[in-house]
C-alpha cells in the first residue's frame, strides 16, 4: 500500500510540473496544465489507451488515502488564500466595486439557474432535489478563481496597476458571496429544512464570531509572535493547528472543512510576520505535493468519453457560452455603468471569468454530495479550463493597444 502510494505521488508530481511548466511556456498559468496533466492520468487518456499502465500508476486501492492527501492539500491552500487576502483594501475600496461584484455574482448565477432548469431533465442525477440542484449549478457558473486571477495579474505586473488592484477586490467580494451562498446550499442538500436552517444559523454565528473577537485574537496572537526573537516551529504549528481547529468546526456544523481553513488564513494579518514565516514554510509542499495529488483525483473523476454524442458536445458548449457571457457580461456592463472605460471594462469582465482550482473544488463538493452526475461533472471541468485559458490571450488583446 505505501509503495503504491509513494509511487502515485511521484508520478503525479512529474507529470503535474512537466505539464504545468509546457503551458506555462505558451501564456497560460501552470495551474491549467496540471489540472490537465491530472486528467491525462485519469480514465480520459491514459486509462484508455493502456488500462494496465494506469492500474499500475494510480492503483485503485491507493485512491482513497490520495484522496485524503488531496482533501488535506485544499484546505491547506484554501488558507493560504485566506492569507492572502488583504480585509484592509477590501474595506476602502468596497463603495467603488460593490456593484461590480454583485453583478459578477448575480447575471451569471441568474443564467445559470435557467440553464439548470433546462439540464435538469437529462443531466440531474435521479433522485436528487430539483431545487438543489439548481442552486448548486447558479453557484457554480458564478465563481471566480481569485488565486488563479491573482497569479496571472502577478505574471504580467499588473497587481499593483488600478485595474490589477479592481479586479483582486472585485474577486475577493465575488468570492467570498459565493462561498456563503455554497455554504448555505451544502446545509440544504445535506439536511432536512430544520436542520438546514440549524446549520444556516451556526454558520452565520461563526462566521461574525472569527470576524469580530476571532479576528481581534488572532492579530493580537500574531503582534505577540512577530515580537519574539524567534519565529520557530513552535508558531507555525500553533497556525496550523489553528486552521485543523477551524476546519473541523465548519465540518462539524455541516459545511465544508474548506471554508473553515479560508476563514482562519482572512483574520490572520497577511502582513504579519508569523503569515509570511508560514507561507514560505509550507506553500511549496502545498502546491508541489499537495495540490497535484487533487488535481490527479479529480482527473481520475474527469471521464472525458462519457461525453459521447455531439448533443452532449453541444450541452458543454452551451455551458461555456453560458458560464462566459454571464460573468463577461455581468462584469463588463456593470464596470461600464460604473465609469470605467469599454477597454478596462472588458478587461476586468475577462478577468473575474477566470475560474480555475476554486472551480473544481466547488465541483468535486457537488459529485461529492451526488448533486450532479459524473458526466456533468466533466462538461463542468472542461468548461473552468477553457474559461480560464481564454483568459491571458483575451488580456494580452485587451491591453496591448492601450500599451498598460
């Protein structure tokens, strides 16, 4: 059992770096590729040209300990996100990009909910509540990558620039009603109405608590930190058990472990010592060993061949155009309305379409929960990778006459 692990692992690390660094090479964010390279270690590609070379690679009974190091390795970068992320900018920008963030969230989780309805009788899974399933693909369509949309402003030395500095906050907010409204929709499917509701409750009671006397704890635990001589390993375990603690009572409430650990990496100061200390020492691990092995779990979920007729085809097409027109859409009039240039405006819009590995965790939540079926599960992965990788030539088309 160890060997099979420790060689998937391997292989999974190789072939997500080879991989990621290839589309790195033509303008795409390495992120892309190694959620591709783990769908060419899945069923699509390698298990179906050499079955037993994929058996041997990713053997079945080493799936489920992968799938317990790629749940660890998304909550750990779940709060790394949350460090990430400046509460500060938010608050003294909020007036200005409110309405360009409730838009961003509303048009594409408005279409989204008409596309489900039209879905519902040829892709729901049988069984499931009609109105869950609904909500969860709204939700769906309406998330924005904001790790990924960061690193692509940061690949161009954007994030500083006005547009680079809209769009992180504009993300940040969309984000962040998203995970609410995903929090409040795993309660749902999870429960009956009573305990829905009992779960609704304890979230919101959660969450105001991190943010006020959480928040106050925490920058006064980081002040304290930062002032001693040394920022050891001692302070890093006291974060990590930190956000392990928060991911077990968001678990244990009924919501995802995910949001727990986000929750904890926002009311961290992200520029404390001890959140730059903790960032270097684990963000390798995260997203070197970590991250791939969920990519490689999801790609061993990802069954490119269910999608078999061209109607089918044309579903997943239909969902692209959906998905894109309503958060490129939503965002640009919006941002347009606001006074922003047609040029930034597009920009911005392109942008906030950016989904990435926030997707695909919202999506392996939902095959999770049984809410959507394996072969909507793939029309929804390839739509967050070709959403994402129209977003660099997009940009790059959008900037370059004005010459920003």
């Amino acid at each position: 059992m160890l060997l099979s692990v420790l060689l998937a692992l391997t292989v999974i690390m190789l072939t997500a770096r080879l991989v990621g660094a290839a589309f790195a090479r033509i303008n795409q964010p390495a992120v892309i590729g190694e959620v591709v390279g783990g769908i060419l270690l899945g069923p699509s590609l390698l298990g179906r040209i050499a079955p037993e070379a994929q058996a041997f690679v990713l053997p079945p009974d080493a799936a489920p300990i992968l799938g317990v190091i790629s749940q660890l390795g998304v909550i750990l970068y779940m709060f790394l996100v949350g460090l990430e992320l400046d509460l500060g900018r938010l608050r003294t920008t909020v007036s200005k990009t409110i309405a360009i963030s409730v838009s961003a969230i509303v048009v594409p989780f408005a279409l989204g909910t008409l596309l489900a309805m039209w879905l519902g009788e040829p892709l729901a899974p049988a069984g499931v509540d009609r109105r869950s399933f609904v909500l969860f693909i709204g939700i769906a369509l309406s998330i924005t990558a904001f790790p990924v949309l960061a690193r692509i402003l940061s690949d161009r030395g954007l994030q500083r620039t006005p547009i680079g500095t809209l769009a992180l906050t504009c993300a940040a907010i969309n984000d962040a009603i998203a995970w609410c409204l995903l929090a409040f929709a795993v309660s749902i499917m999870q429960a009956t109405p009573w305990q829905a509701a009992r779960t609704a409750a304890l979230t919101a009671l959660y969450i105001a608590t991190m943010l006020t006397i959480g928040r106050v704890l925490a920058r006064a635990a980081a002040d304290w930190l930062d002032r001693s001589k040394r920022i050891g390993e001692q302070s890093v375990a006291l974060v990590l058990v930190s956000v392990l603690l928060s991911a077990v009572a968001t678990e244990f409430i009924g919501i995802h472990a995910i949001f727990g650990a986000f929750l904890i990496g926002t009311i961290i100061p992200h520029d404390s010592k001890v959140a730059t200390q903790v960032t270097e020492r684990i963000a390798d691990i995260v997203r070197v060993m970590l991250l791939p092995a969920f990519f490689a779990f999801t790609g061993l979920r990802t069954q490119i061949g269910l999608i078999e007729s061209g109607r089918d085809w044309l579903i997943c097409a239909l969902i692209v155009v959906v998905a894109t027109a309503g958060k490129f859409g939503g965002t640009t009039i919006a941002a347009r309305a606001s006074g922003l240039g047609w040029r930034d405006s597009g920009a911005l819009g392109i942008l906030m379409n950016t989904r990435g590995l926030v997707e695909l965790i919202v999506l392996n939540i939902g095959l999770d929960l049984g809410v959507i079926t394996p072969r909507l599960f793939t029309m929804l992965v390839i739509m967050a990778l070709v959403t994402t990788m129209m977003t660099s030539p997009i940009l790059s088309t959008l900037l370059r006459p004005s010459k920003r």
